[in-house]
C-alpha cells in the first residue's frame, strides 16, 4: 500500500468467514492512513476490502 503526501500507512489482515452482500469471504483486509504529530495520531482514511490475501 502507498500512502500520500506525509502520511503513513498500515495493513492488517484478518480472519473473516462471513457473508457481505450475499457473498462468501474468508478474509478481511483493513488499511489505515494516519498523520503522527508530536502528541497524536490523526486517522485520515480507514479502507476494508474483502476477499483472500494469504496463501
């Protein structure tokens, strides 16, 4: 994942087996893009995407 113009980024995969708009998924992919200050973190998008990432 690329994050953009100073901001840093995480992913994290999780087990997920359930059903979304009718539709079987056995992962859950959640991406955070996030500001550090000296004395914060700042969120600034949470992305989750469904599907299979581990082999």
């Amino acid at each position: 994942m690329c994050a953009k113009r100073g901001r840093l980024a995480k992913v994290k995969v999780f087990s997920f087996n359930q059903t979304r708009n009718g539709v079987l998924y056995p992962e859950k992919r959640v991406e955070v893009n996030y500001l550090e200050e000296a004395d914060r973190l700042i969120t600034v998008t949470v992305y989750a995407f469904y599907g299979r990432w581990t082999p």
